[in-house]
C-alpha cells in the first residue's frame, strides 16, 4: 500500500509542477484573486447550468425526449436508453441536495434554488410515476441499483427539502421502487456500498430493511481499509477517484443513518468521518497551482466529482486544522475555473458530453453514457454552506499546492494510523 500510494502522490505532484502547466498557465484565470460572494455566484450559476436540463426536462416529463444519450464509440445506445436516464436524476439530485436546503431567499441565487427544488420534486413524483412520459427504471439491469443509492443519498442530505413535501402516494411509490432492487446484485466493490445505502434510506422513512444488505455492505467495506484514510475498491486496491466518488461520503452517509438508527455504535460512525477527513487532506494537494489535477484511474469523465470527499468534508464543517476553509473554495474555484472555462464540457443545448477536458469520447469507460456524467453535480457539496459562513465570508487563499510550488511554507504531510 505504501509503495502504490508514494506512486500516487508522485504522479500527483508531476501532473501539478509549473513545468507541465507552463503551456497552460497564461491562459488560466485561477490565480486572480476574487472575494468569496464572487466565487459563490460562479459556482452556483455553474451548478444551476448544469443540472437545470436534466431537472427542468424531468418536472416537465421531456427528460427522455430531450436528453441525448452519448456513449462510448463502437457502443450500441440500445442498453444505455435502459438505464442512463436514472443515472442523470440520481447523480444530480445528490449533487444539489445540500445547496437546495438552505432556505428561500429573495436572491438571483434563492430564485435559482427556488425554481429547482419546486422542479425536483414535481419531477420526483413523474419519475415513479408509471402513467408519466419519465418514469424511471428501476425494476431491470444491474446499474438501477447504483443510482437509486445516489437518490436516496439525496434524501438523506436534504429530507426536509425533498423527501417530506412529497405527498403521499409518491413517497410509497419510491419505497416500493426501491425495495424492487432486491432482485438483483452487482459488482463485488462499491456497488455493495450502494444496495446497503438503498436499505439505510428505507430504514430512515420507516420501511423494513433487507438486515443482510446492510450488514454485508458495512463489513466488507471496513475490511477493505488499507490505512491512512485509504480504502481499496474490493479485494485490491485501485488508483482512481472512488474513494471520493463512491467510497467515503456514501459511508459516511450510511454509517449516520445506522447510527442514528442505533445500529452500530457511533464510534463506527466518527471513525468513517475520521478517515474521509484524512482522505481530504489528499484531495486537497492534488489541486495543482493552475487548477488542473491528475486524469488517472476509471471514470475521470466524472470531473469535479474527483473532489466530492473534500466538498463533504467542508460542508460538514470537519476540515483539518491545516486547511482552511478559503484554501479549499479558492482550490475548489481554480479547479472549476480551468475545467469549465477552458475546456468545452456541454453540448448546443447544455448538456455534459464525454470526456474529461471537452469532448473525448474515447476515454468514456465502457460503462458511461450522458446520464454518468451528472456525477460532477458532486463536486459543488459546499454550496450548501450559507453564504455568510466563513468558507464563502473569508478571503481567498492559497492552496497546498499553490504555496509549495510558490516557495510559501506549508504543511509537512505524515501517514496516520486510524
């Protein structure tokens, strides 16, 4: 593990060194200092962009008429038209949770968050809908599970904005969708982290849930920690993003319900959130002085969902001692800067395309289609956080990496032990 993880933190570094960024570096707008409102108003107009197709489309029943459906090349659409359409809901409703709790306001952006929530759930209620033109699959194919688990982190981060003002007849409709799943299995890693988040959501609203699936999903997962806030991805370590796309916050996420739900002692719970602190503390110095990260592992046409953990870790208010919160947004912001600035991501009619920095279909894994691609919403976590909270209020600083490659002092970095 040690050596695999010096490999990764070496290729790190590389890929943010001034000698590769140099092409680059005069075309970037990352280093111009903005105040935090300056920085809030470009994420949340960033987000708002692009998750309004995919929830607008769905209030309005046209998800499935309007949505393309990109895949990889030499790939038939046939099987993606199954599933990809869930895969856009969920992914986007679990990256917009948290911004669409805070309350209305009378802002540019409380009206933008306003139209959103009351969308979301109008389309909430078409997707399990079976009479509507968008009701989702749910009840065929392996993937469903994936993004029900992603729906029902939604609900968990935001209930009070998107589970409880649905009435009735749909809450039942989505506990029976999801008890649906139950017919199916998937792969042997992260996948188990989702069948066993689908149960905690079904736990939190009262409904029975399957004592297996959350009990597999729970020993598995901590049976694969490798140490220093590292978790492999199954039996072997993999070098890619899911432990910030997958791994720590849907753990975190189904360890509070099991907590909550006195199902494992909260000395489980605070050691998951211990563990994606220190994961955290990676994300952070992978940020390059520019903006850029390293392109490596599965699914890096994800994006911005590369830095969910770090997101998560800042929303709940967790960041170690040595990160601040403005080196994260000022990191965080670079990060958007140069991925969405620089690189076209969204078609004609604002949808995500494949790829990482544009279009680059031939990167997309053999799993992806236009629906996979809303995992970037994961990305923009700490726009739940008010706008006079210190993440947005504070100056703006620089980041770990920012600062070595400056000469500035920063923080030595040690293996940890929990």
């Amino acid at each position: 593990m040690n050596k695999l993880k010096c490999m990764f933190l070496m290729v790190a570094m590389l890929m943010t060194s001034p000698v590769v960024q140099a092409q680059s570096s005069k075309k970037t707008k990352q280093n111009q200092v903005t105040a935090g409102a300056q920085d809030r108003q470009y994420w949340a107009e960033l987000l708002y962009k692009m998750s309004s197709p995919v929830i607008l489309n769905l209030a309005d029943g046209t998800l499935k008429k309007n949505m393309p459906v990109e895949v990889p090349p030499g790939q038939s659409t046939d099987f993606f038209k199954k599933v990809t359409y869930l895969e856009a809901v969920g992914r986007t409703m679990a990256g917009v949770a948290p911004w669409l709790a805070l309350p209305d306001d009378a802002t540019k952006e409380g009206l933008m968050r306003k139209k959103l929530r009351l969308a979301l759930l109008k389309g909430i209620s078409n997707a399990v809908d079976p009479e509507n033109p968008d009701y989702l699959n749910f009840r065929t194919e392996s993937q469903p599970i994936v993004d029900a688990a992603y729906m029902a982190q939604a609900f968990l981060r935001a209930p009070k904005a998107l589970w409880e003002p649905l009435d009735d007849l749909t809450k039942s409709r989505i506990a029976e969708e999801f008890k649906a799943l139950r017919t199916r299995t998937g792969a042997y890693n992260n996948w188990l982290l989702f069948a066993g988040i689908n149960e905690a959501f079904l736990l939190s609203i009262g409904e029975q849930p399957d004592p297996a699936r959350l009990d597999f999903a729970k020993r598995k997962i901590l049976e694969w920690y490798q140490g220093d806030g590292w978790y492999s991805d199954g039996p072997s370590l993999s070098i890619d993003y899911y432990n910030s796309y997958v791994i720590h916050p849907m753990l975190v996420d189904f360890f509070k319900v099991l907590s909550d739900k006195k199902r494992i002692n909260t000395e489980m719970y605070e050691t998951a959130v211990k563990r994606m602190v220190r994961y955290s503390e990676f994300s952070e110095r992978i940020i390059g002085p520019d903006g850029t990260y390293p392109p490596m592992g599965r699914s890096v046409t994800y994006r911005t969902a590369a830095f969910q953990a770090l997101g998560q870790v800042a929303l709940m208010g967790k960041l170690p001692a040595q990160i601040s919160p403005a080196q994260v947004r000022s990191g965080l912001t670079a990060v958007m800067h140069r991925m969405f600035e620089q690189c076209n991501n969204f078609d004609k009619a604002g949808w995500l395309v494949l790829g990482f920095c544009g279009a680059q279909p031939g990167i997309a894994d053999s799993y992806t289609s236009t629906g996979s691609l809303y995992m970037a919403t994961l990305g923009f976590l700490p726009l739940g956080l008010p706008a006079d909270n210190e993440f947005w209020t504070a100056p703006a600083a620089d980041w770990t990496a920012k600062k070595a490659w400056s000469g500035q002092p920063f923080k030595k970095d040690y293996h940890v032990e929990y």
